[in-house]
C-alpha cells in the first residue's frame, strides 16, 4: 500500500515505524529537515520537505496514485487542508486526520464528502483519555482494551508473588473462579509469549492477556486482586487537554483533584470542571502532595506535557503513599526503563493511538487493532464473511483453523452474546472474531485468513 504521512512529530514518526515494517512504501513529509534526516536514517522510506498541505509538496510526495493520507501534523487546520486538497486534485482514495480541537469535532457536517472530505477523524487526546479512564475503572488492569463497541473486552494482569494465581496451572485457575466466564489468550514470560493450554503454570511477574464480557472481566479482576481497594479518590497532575478531559470524564463517579502550575491554565481549568479540585502548584512539591493528602490518593495520574516532570511526579507520590501512580510518557526508551519498577503504568500516547490508524490499514476486514506490547504484538477484531467454500475460517470449528504461530482465538462476539473460544466453537458468517498477535510479524498471515475469495465477491 502507498501511504503518505504528513508530519514527522511523535504521532507521525510512529505511525511510519509501524508501517514500514509491513511493506508499505512509505513517504513522510514535514517543514523540519533535522526530523526527516533522522527517520530517513532508521527507515526505509522517503522523505520530503514542505509544507503539508501544498499541492506542489503532495505532488512531489506521490499523491497522484497514493492510496491513503495520514495528516498528522500539530495543526488542525493544515491536516484538514491537506486531506482536501489531496480529494479535491488527486482523488486519494483514503483520507486520515489528526483534528484535536472540540469546536471542530462538535460539528460533524464539516467532514462530509461535500465538505472537508475525511474519511477518519483521529484525535490522540480523546484515545488516551478514554485509555486512562478504563484502567480506572478496572484496578489491577495494565492494559484495559475494548472490542466490539464494548461488548467484549481484553484485560493485561501481572501476577503478583503473593497473589492466589501464582503456581496453579490455567484449569486450576479456571476451578477456582468458578462461574466467570473468560479465556487467558496469552502469556509473556521473560519478554516471549506462551499461548496457554490448560497445564500452563503461571509463574511470579508473569503478564496474563485476558477476554471476557466486561461484567466477568470486572469480576475476575475483584477475584485475582483481593487486596485491591476500590477507587474512590484520584489526583491528576496536569491541566492540559488530556487533564481536563480525564476529570471532566471521571468527576461524576471519583473525588478528583487537579494540580496545575500555569496560573492561566489552573484558572481555565477551574472554570470547566465542575466537580474537581482544581490547585495551582507543582505536582512534584512534596509538601503540597502531603498537604492534600496523597497517602489517601488511590490514583495518581501525571499528565503533563513533560516526561521527566511526570516520571519525577510519579516517583515522589509512591514514596508519599499513593498506592498507584500511572504517568504519560512520550519516549518509548523511558517506558520501558520505569514501567513496573518505578511507575505501576506508563502509557505511551503513540501505542495508544496507533491501533485507530491500523485497522484502516490492515487487509481483510478488521475493524479494531490494539497494539500491545509497545508495538511488538496486536489485539484485532476481524469479522468472518463468506461461507465454508469461499472462507478459510466460516462454518469451521477453531481446532480446524490454521491459525498462524503465536496467534490465538479468544472470543467471538455473536449479535450480542461474547462467546468465549473453545477448540470445538464453529465460527458462523459475521462473527466478530477477537484474536491476540504475540508477534506482530504474523499479522498479514492473520489478514489473508480472513480474506474471502474472489468467487464469493
């Protein structure tokens, strides 16, 4: 496939990592010659410096016979430029924006094909938000995942040493939670992944991947994570977009207290909130943290724009008492210095929200992607279509699937039934089949089961 990407910032630079890996000719254009040099340096892709949105730039870029335009550029107004004119002179068939501001998304008829023609709306902010709010919900998750509009969902646990999983195998765990219905898709151990059969043992720090219905996945959580207290209070460092929007979201069920050090800032926030605590100050003072009481905190959440502030934040929270802290961290080398040792969650906005622009990308028809892992595997939603004849998948039990290596089946969502995956379950035509990718390598493997021949077309 013949992409263009539009900015080279963070968003864009990982979107292009992601891609190139997967044989798609890759072109990246942004105004700043250092940020191209340095992809053209680790990628086998090309690079052109300009401004996005001009003709002449989308032109030298490959527009004419491009098949899909990622405008990921830090400008609303460039990005929606861009993706017109590419419909209006080039007639790209696909059209992907990054839009951020809420005065443009509130107005929906802006993006109809008469209008600004964008055929998908991405804004990072909202992903993550939308993120951080599920793990909230779900004490004890790493990662908290939705599929099939929320009918089901995928929840990462890591196995404590002194928790009741440790040493028992998978259908002893399966015993001892009796009635919640679920399936452990996968297992990393040591940074390599298992797919699990019923004599697994689960080991100390092992990460378990697990699906279910949202009510048993919650269940089971209550189940594996005794000693975890419900969330009742959380602080949030940052009064940001990403902030402001995870206490607008969380102010109704959760006491939330906002700290932010711009005066301007504290003050717009304070004015959109309408149930939080909003503070102006430094979120790594440590006397203010005492003075508002972070050892009763459940939640510690630093969203500023700032990785070492957060990480700093964090640090300073778990030693004052907070039980958990989750931190927004933009480089993915700091990720994996701090997560687990130092920080309980590091969430990475590019991981997040690269699963939004894959499944427009991924062949066959998936419909949700959810990178895990930081890259290096993938939760999808493909729906089956076809018949037995024209379908390497419908009117087949799992068993009889030649599932590729490390892939597992987890779920099927029905209509509106989650049925989990057993080896003799018969996949029907329009299921939406959740699978997990340990090794994200397999992924066009996965694409071409879920293919229908030409003959059904």
């Amino acid at each position: 496939m013949k992409i263009i990407i539009l900015g080279a910032g963070q968003v864009g630079s990982s979107v292009a990592a992601n891609l190139v890996s997967e044989a798609n000719d890759i072109t990246i254009v942004d105004i700043k010659a250092k940020l191209l040099q340095s992809l053209s340096e680790r990628y086998d892709l090309q690079t052109i410096n300009g401004v996005a949105s001009h003709p002449s730039v989308l032109a030298k870029a490959g527009a004419n016979d491009a098949d899909m335009i990622i405008a990921v550029t830090n400008s609303d107004e460039t990005n929606m430029v861009a993706c017109q004119v590419a419909y209006t002179l080039f007639h790209t068939p696909t059209k992907i924006a990054r839009v951020r501001s809420l005065d443009y998304q509130n107005n929906p008829t802006l993006f109809a094909q008469e209008a600004l023609p964008i055929d998908v709306l991405i804004n990072p902010e909202q992903i993550v938000t939308e993120y951080i709010s599920r793990l909230v919900s779900f004490p004890g998750a790493l990662q908290v995942l939705d599929f099939a509009s929320g009918k089901a969902q995928m929840v990462a646990i890591r196995v404590a040493a002194d928790g009741i999983l440790v040493g028992k195998k998978i259908i002893e765990m399966c015993e001892q939670l009796g009635s919640i219905d679920y399936r452990v898709v996968s297992i990393f151990r040591e940074g390599a992944a298992i797919i699990p059969d019923g004599d697994t043992v689960i080991e100390n720090n092992n990460e378990l991947f697990i699906i279910g219905a949202p009510e048993h996945i919650k269940n089971l959580l209550k189940s594996v994570r005794q000693k975890e207290k419900p969330v009742k209070r959380v602080m949030i460092a940052g009064g940001g977009n990403i902030g402001i929007r995870l206490a607008k979201k969380l102010e109704k069920d959760y006491q939330v207290k906002l700290i932010e050090m711009d005066v301007e800032q504290a003050h717009r926030a304070s004015e959109e909130l309408k149930h939080t605590i909003v503070l102006q100050g430094d979120a790594a003072d440590e006397d203010l943290l005492i003075e508002e009481n972070i050892d009763e905190t459940d939640i510690f959440c630093a969203l500023t724009n700032a990785d070492e502030a957060n990480i700093i934040s964090c640090m300073l929270a778990k030693r004052l008492g907070a039980p958990k802290v989750m931190s927004l961290i933009n480089r993915a080398a700091y990720v994996d210095l701090v997560q687990s040792d130092v920080i309980d969650i590091a969430i990475s906005p590019q991981q997040t929200t690269i699963g939004s622009l894959l499944a427009h990308i991924r062949r066959g028809d998936v419909v949700v992607v959810h990178s895990l892992r930081r890259g290096a595997a993938e939760a999808i939603e493909a729906i089956a279509h076809g018949d037995k004849q024209s379908s390497n998948v419908v009117g087949r039990a799992i068993e009889e699937i030649n599932l590729p290596q490390d892939t597992s089946i987890g779920a099927i969502v029905r209509d509106d039934s989650v049925l989990i995956a057993h080896h003799d379950t018969v996949i029907q035509a329009e299921d939406h089949i959740i699978l997990l990718v340990a090794d994200k390598k397999r992924v066009p493997e996965v694409e071409r089961l879920f293919q229908v021949s030409v003959t059904f077309l």
